[in-house]
C-alpha cells in the first residue's frame, strides 16, 4: 500500500462525512480506506491517452418522462388526504427546504 492514512485523517474523514465512528471504526476504516486510496494510485498508473472521456456508462441522453397529471375522483382524494399530517386550502403541506 502506498498511502496510508493516519487515525487523525479518518477521523477527520469522519467529521466531514458526518459519521460518527469509535476508536475500533477507526482502525477498520484506516486499514479499508489506505487501501481504496491505494487502489486509486494503480488506476492513476493506467495509461488512458487514447481513451476518449465518457460522462457516464449508459450511453443515454435527456431521457425526460413525461410530466402527466392524472385526475383521481374525489373519495380517492379525500382517502390520500386523510393520510396526510397537514394539509393547507385543500393541499398537503410540506416543510420548506430553503
């Protein structure tokens, strides 16, 4: 193994990730990431200069669905809205995420 990580830099690994991890997840998490580290170094070692760059492996480009609405009756309407916590104006309401 080429790199390997001190118990301070997993636990700042940890820290980051928001990971909370024991003196005995350290040790593991030392031993398991020097070694993704170190497989990293061999892939840097590949020689990919006539490897043309991909954004990903499908080969799929703006692949949109449609956005359809569909109309449900009203007693199937008033059965989703019983299972709702809130609701607003006949809407379910949700918490705001900004």
């Amino acid at each position: 193994m080429a790199v390997e990580l001190t118990e301070e830099e997993v636990r700042h690994v940890a820290f980051l990730a928001r990971v909370g991890v024991t003196d005995e997840d350290v040790k593991k998490y030392q031993k398991d990431l020097s070694s993704v580290l170190a497989y990293f170094d061999e892939l840097n070692a590949v020689n990919t200069d006539n490897v043309e760059p991909i954004g990903h492996i499908t080969g799929m480009t703006n692949v949109f669905r449609s956005d359809n609405v569909h109309d449900v009756d009203e007693d199937t309407k008033r059965r989703i809205m019983e299972n709702v916590p809130e609701t607003k104006d006949g809407y379910i309401k949700v918490k705001s995420i900004f």
